[in-house]
C-alpha cells in the first residue's frame, strides 16, 4: 500500500503478490518492469526464483528488501541478479526512490548531478 501511495500520481501500477508463486503468475499474465521482493517473507523461495529468473525473456529489474540478519546475502542474490539490495528499514519514500532509480536510471543520475 505504502508504494501505491508513493506513485499515484504517475503512471505506475503497483501491484502487491502474496506468494512467489502468485508473482510468477502475475509476471505470466502481465509485462512487469520492476519487482520488489521482501526477502524475509521466503528467503529460499526467492533466492531460488532469482536463480531461475535468467531463463525469462526480458525478465524485469528486481530489488531485494531484507533485515540486517539476511545482509550476507546481499551479493549472492547480486550474483543470482538482483539489481539492488536494501538491508535495513527504509520508508516508502526512500523505498520509492530506489524503485524510481532502476525505473528511469538516466533521468534519476541527471537529476543526482551524477
């Protein structure tokens, strides 16, 4: 919900799943240009889901949420193909940012001055 709240006024739709297996059946039915996973809903389930994310054509940018007792795993699930890693709290604002980050990678470094 926070992340809806936090793209309302763009022309992003943020859809939540509940399961690894209803993202994969959300991603099946829809074109999908970014993905957050919490990764302590079901740390084997998306490890093994990024494992085999190779496999899908045009397969979207993911970022991974954690807590800092997952924060070893951040370069294994770099090295499996998460895009970016998060191991601490972080507010839908900050949240947002990142998204908005691996959405529009040039216009977020123009507008860092990067």
């Amino acid at each position: 919900p926070e992340l809806q709240r936090r793209f309302v006024d763009e022309s992003i739709d943020v859809v939540a799943c509940r399961s690894i297996a209803d993202l994969e059946s959300r991603t099946r039915q829809e074109p999908t240009d970014l993905i957050v996973l919490d990764l302590t809903v079901d740390v084997s389930g998306t490890m093994q889901w990024l494992a085999e994310s190779h496999i899908r054509p045009q397969a979207a940018p993911v970022i991974v949420v954690a807590d800092l007792k997952h924060a070893s795993l951040e370069w294994p699930l770099r090295e499996l193909g998460a895009a970016a890693f998060v191991d601490e709290f972080i507010g839908g604002h900050r949240l947002a940012a990142v998204c908005r980050k691996q959405l529009h990678p040039a216009k977020t470094n123009q507008t860092a001055g990067l």
